[in-house]
C-alpha cells in the first residue's frame, strides 16, 4: 500500500512538472495610464546597464547584462504609455539606468526576489543631472501561484522588475526640470 501511494504521488508530480514551463521573463509593467503631470523635455536616448563592483548595493549575477535589453524596452513601454515627456520641446534628456542588485531566491515555498537600480535623467544640453534617485523594490510570488518552483521564482523575477519601474515612474511625476539635483557650472569641463 504504501509502496503503491509513493508510486502515485511521484508520478502525479512528473505528471503535474512534467509539461510545465517557467514563464518568459517579462518586465512589462502593468495599468500604466497618461499622466497628469508633464515634464517639458524629449527624452532622446535610455540606457540600462549593470553596475561596477564599486557601486553595485548587492549581489549581480553573472546573467545581469543578459536581460538589461528587456528592462529597457518595458521602460520604454511605460514611458510610451505614460505620456509624460514632451516630443517637441527644446529640452532634450538621457535616462541611464543603472541595476546595482538582483537577489534572486535559490529555493523556497515563497519566492522573493529583491533588486536596486539607481535612476538619471541627464540635460543632453550641459550633462546636468536633473534627477537621481535610487530604488530598491521586491517581486513576491507565493507558493500556491504554480507548482514548479522555476515559475515561481521567474514571477517573483518579473514582479521584482516591474515593481521598480513602477517606483520610478511614480517618482518621475514629481521632477522639476528647472532645477535640477546636481547642475553643471558654466565652462566647466567634464
């Protein structure tokens, strides 16, 4: 009888693992609507890159640059959606962004991941750095979301992301173009 109930449950969990895929990594943040708020500047170019050993906040795995294209292209997304910058105005930005720390879950129930970026919106007129702030977010996907644990830990990977962008976005209402966090002076070379 037993050998006969173990026989079951390990074939049910082949069965219920065996077809299962971890879902694609996806960053795309969600109910991102126009914002209120406009800043009067074209945003003419985002970078998302990872950080040196000497400003990184924690771990990096090796993989990091591997998906630095798709946290680009969901910023961008959010940016597209959101409607904040203007395309015609004389003032022209960079967005750099950053990643400084992904610690993703080796094992667990729940799978909780954290990562840290730092966020920049440089005046492509002066390289003044009008805004800077660094973010710190965590993706949770708990343990009745799938059975496989390579799912769960790729969702709390997307949540984690997701919700950093989201902080920043709601950050980036409050920016004030005309005074910028750190100014450049006049003649001075960088």
């Amino acid at each position: 009888m037993k050998k006969a109930l173990l026989t079951f449950v390990a074939l049910s969990g082949l069965f219920l693992s065996g077809c299962a895929t971890p879902p694609p990594v996806n960053f795309s943040v969600p109910n991102v609507g126009p914002s209120q708020a406009k800043i009067d500047a074209e945003v003419k170019s985002i970078t998302v890159s990872s950080a040196r050993p000497d400003e990184s906040s924690g771990d990096l795995p090796m993989w990091t640059t591997n998906i630095l294209p798709q946290w680009k292209e969901a910023l961008e997304e959010a940016l597209n959606k959101m409607a904040i910058f203007k395309d015609d105005s004389k003032n022209k930005l960079s967005i750099s962004v950053k990643v400084t720390k992904i610690d993703t879950p080796s094992a667990g129930f729940s799978m909780t991941t954290d990562v840290a970026a730092r966020y920049e919106l440089i005046s492509r007129a002066d390289g003044s750095i009008i805004y800077t702030t660094d973010i710190d977010a965590t993706g949770v996907c708990p343990g009745d979301y799938a059975f496989l644990g390579a799912t769960r830990a790729t969702e709390s990977f997307n949540r984690a992301i997701q919700n950093n962008i989201s902080k920043f976005l709601m950050q980036l209402e409050t920016v004030n173009i005309n005074k910028p966090m750190f100014p450049t002076k006049a003649g001075e070379k960088k």
